[in-house]
C-alpha cells in the first residue's frame, strides 16, 4: 500500500478541524477529533458534498448538507438517508512531524 506524506504538519491542525487535500489525485478530508487523526473521502456518500467544514462531535463528522453524520473511525453513516459507508483512511504520525496517509 503506498503511503503519501501530506506535507501538513500536525501540530497546524486543530481539535474539530477539518483540512482538505488532495493525494494522488484523490480529494481526502483529515479530520482532528478529541486528539486523534483520521482521513476519509471528501465525498458525502448521500448526494456528493463536500465534506469540508463539517461538523466534528466527538468521533463523528456531519455533513454540511443535509446533515448525516459519519464515524471517522469506520465511516459508517448514522441515519437513513445514505447506508453507504465513507472510505476510511489510515493516518499516521511521521517522524518529521507530517501526517502520512496510507493510500490504497
Ligand atoms: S449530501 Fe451529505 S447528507 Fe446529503
């Protein structure tokens, strides 16, 4: 699996932020939660939106939409208007301080 330095330091992202980027030509949203770092699609899987600026509650990133709400952790949605997961990737802490995705 390639992994793709995003160039972001970590410590530039704050708690409940959302940063997009795009990583081999794919449009991902990094996502900042009690401390944590995930990356998921930036795509709604409702009606395509995207996903940047949404609202982070504790694990959970709402769409700006219309509103679904999705687990960082598994990109499970909540609710009933999509049952379509978000793709989920691995993020991880490089030793020079950026955030590397694990791309597939
Ligand atoms: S487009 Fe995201 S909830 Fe409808």
């Amino acid at each position: 699996m390639p992994t793709t330095d995003t160039l972001i330091p970590a410590t530039n992202i704050t708690d409940s932020q959302t940063v997009p980027v795009t990583l081999n030509g794919k449009n991902i949203l990094i996502c900042k939660a009690n401390g944590d770092f995930y990356a998921v699609d930036n795509m709604c899987t409702h009606q395509r939106a995207e996903l940047t600026g949404g609202r982070i509650r504790n694990c959970f990133l709402a769409c700006p939409l219309h509103g679904v709400r999705f687990d960082l952790r598994t990109g499970k949605p909540m609710g009933e208007l999509t049952r379509v997961p978000l793709k989920t990737y691995d993020v991880r802490l490089a030793d020079n301080g950026n955030l590397q995705i694990e791309l597939d």
